[in-house]
C-alpha cells in the first residue's frame, strides 16, 4: 500500500490541484490540516469526491513536524508499505511520485528525498536567499546526520518505508521547522539508507514561514544536542572502532594543547616562553586537528549503504 502525507497550512488555493495530480498507483492520500486559518481541511471534505482522500485536521497549530507525524501514525496503522510526504503549496510535483516510491518497492533504499541542487538548471529557479540558506543548512546537516552523500535536507518531497517508519520515534521528532533534518538525524540512529532524487521545485509568489532569523537562533543548539547524540550513539554505544579513537585522541590533544598554551601565555607576561614550550603547546593541537580530521573521513566510509527495511519486515512478521 502506498499512502501520501498532504500537511495543510493556508494552501487552500492550491490543495485540490495537488491532489488531482496524484497517480492511480496511490492507495490512500491522508491531508492532514494543521488549525489552518483558511480551512483547507474542511475545503478538501466539501469539494474533493475521491474516495481515497481522508481529512485529519488539529485544533491547534503543531507546526509542519507536528502535521506530517499526525500523517505518519495513520499510515502505521493503515500498515502502509511506502509513506510519502508532499507539500500542498504546489511546489512538488504529485507527479514525480512514483520516482520517490520505486527505490524503497524494488529494496534499493529505505528513505528516498527529493535534491534541488542537482544540475544548474535546477538552483536557477531556486530565490538566492533560499539557495544560500540551503547550501549552508545541507553542509551542517550531513555531519549531524552522518549522511555526506545527500544534499539539500530541507526538501519536504520524501518518501520512507513503512517498516522503517515504525522505527521511528516519532513523538520525540521536532515538530516545527527542524523536522526534516531532526527526521536524517533519526535515520541515521538505525542505520537506514538515504538516497537522494533529482526534482525541480516550482517557486511562485508564496512566502516561507521560517525567517533567517529564527533559523540562526533556534537551529544551532538543536544541530549540536544531535551531533553529540549521534556520535555517542555509533561511537560509543553500539560500537567502539577506529573513529572512536579519532574522536578521543583529538578531543584529548586539542584540549591539552589548549590548556598548556593559555597557562603558559598568562604566565609569559613575567618570563618569555621557550620555543620548546611553544612547539609542546602547539604539536597538540595540530595533531589533534589530524585526529578530527581522520574522524571525519572514517565517518564518510561508515555512511549506512546497506537498505533495512527487508530485514525489518522479516522481524515485524
């Protein structure tokens, strides 16, 4: 069974037009309406007449996390096979579904998303405030999530395995903005492989929700709480290898390094320091840089290659 996830947030204007461009290959299209001022939800009920449509709706406001996982839990419980999550603003192509949907049915990956930046032809279209944001967003992403083969985590056009996405916690997901990359960070945790799909995004005259501003406030700490999880969650927790010793030699020389020069510089303003004293400061720190550096390229290796949800579906039977 293939479900889609329409979250719903004044897009009444374009919500029918998204859904009429749905395939026949969809089995169940769930629109969640996220306390959408315009009604969108009660719009779908009145206007759509397609059996396989189906109105969640919440009374109050959850974000776009918030929405796409009210969606999630009714495809669990449906027992979907593939869930894919779309926009309904008219941005994403309904018709390039069955790209999404095709790597996850044939066992080529568990978790499929949409990329943006794939050929110039595609950033062209992209406004130059979204494609900087992005750029800077997909680098800091791919080493919170571990996955440094993707691009553009901030794509809403995903689709997922159904056994994957019962793996998932979803009620600890971000359920605002931050939800697609929290969703990476997540996959990531299990191990699932992660492709990305070519697409072209259709920009009009709408306006994103999320200012720079909240962004520079509110994602760096949730960034760095992931990265700390995730290191500690494969470095330390479920395995201890060669990247764990990257991790602890870096940290370990940085530090010392660090310390012994700062403690040696307050105290050079009575006695000059020695070349030695310097070299001891400063060989630290360059090995320790080493260190991360080599972490870093083991941590690109150990990206997840091997799709899970076949031997998930084996366990869940």
């Amino acid at each position: 069974m293939i479900v889609v996830i329409i979250p719903c947030y004044k897009v009444k204007n374009k919500i029918l037009s998204v859904i009429d461009k749905i395939g026949p290959e969809v089995d169940r299209v769930i629109v969640v309406d996220d306390a959408c001022p315009e009604n969108s939800g009660d719009y779908v009920k009145e206007h759509c007449r397609q059996s396989r449509v189906s109105v969640l709706s919440h009374k109050v406001n959850k974000g776009v996390g918030g929405a796409v996982i009210t969606g999630y839990k009714e495809a669990i419980k449906l027992n979907a096979d593939v869930v894919v999550k779309i926009d309904g603003d008219g941005q994403l192509d309904p018709r390039l579904l069955t790209n999404f949907v095709r790597p996850i049915i044939s066992g080529e990956s568990d978790f499929v998303k949409g990329n943006r930046f794939y050929s110039w032809e595609m950033i062209s279209s992209m406004p130059r405030v979204r494609f900087f944001g992005n750029s800077a967003l997909s680098f800091i992403s791919k080493l919170v999530s571990g996955y440094w083969t993707i691009m553009d985590p901030t794509n809403g056009y995903t689709a997922i395995s159904g056994a994957v996405l019962q793996k998932m916690p979803l009620d600890k997901l971000d359920n605002r903005y931050f939800f697609e990359t929290d969703m990476l960070f997540r996959l990531g945790t299990v191990r699932a492989k992660v492709i990305d799909i070519p697409m072209m995004a259709v920009y009009a005259d709408e306006k994103s929700s999320l200012s720079s501003l909240q962004a520079a406030l509110t994602f760096p700490p949730k960034f760095f709480i992931r990265l700390v999880k995730r290191i500690v969650y494969n470095y330390f927790l479920r395995d201890f290898n060669l990247g764990s010793a990257y991790i602890i030699s870096g940290i370990f020389l940085i530090g010392f390094g660090l310390s012994f020069g700062i403690w040696h510089w307050v105290h050079s303003v009575q006695l000059a320091s020695s070349s030695g004293t310097v070299m001891l400061a400063a060989l630290p720190i360059i090995l320790g840089y080493q260190s991360l550096v080599q972490f870093i390229t083991y941590d690109v290796l150990m990206e997840p290659k091997t799709p899970i949800h076949q031997y998930l579906k084996i366990y869940q039977s």
